[in-house]
C-alpha cells in the first residue's frame, strides 16, 4: 500500500495517509488536527525510488 504525504495549508500540519491507488484522488482528503480542508500533498520520494526498484 503506497503512503502519502500531506500537509495541511491551514494549521501546517503534516501527516501520512495510507491509500490505495484507487482510493487516492477520490477520497476527500481533511486534516486531522483542524478538519480542514485545504491540504496539499507532498511528494515523497522514498516512495518513487522503492516502487522504481521492484
Ligand atoms: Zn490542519
């Protein structure tokens, strides 16, 4: 399962998601800490080099 990471615009806090790849992109994406909705999602890098390695 891939993580994302977000970052909250409103309160600037970060926070990883596990989604599938079919979750991500429909499911609306609320900050943990305010509920807001205004997130932003981060690039992870870690993530591309695993999956590029496999
Ligand atoms: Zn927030």
């Amino acid at each position: 399962m891939p993580t994302y990471e977000y970052l909250c615009q409103a309160c600037k806090y970060e926070f990883t998601l596990i989604q599938s790849f079919s979750e991500h992109g429909k499911a609306k994406v609320t900050c943990p800490k305010c509920k807001s909705k205004k997130v932003k999602q981060l690039v992870s890098i870690f993530t591309a080099k695993t999956s590029r390695k496999s």
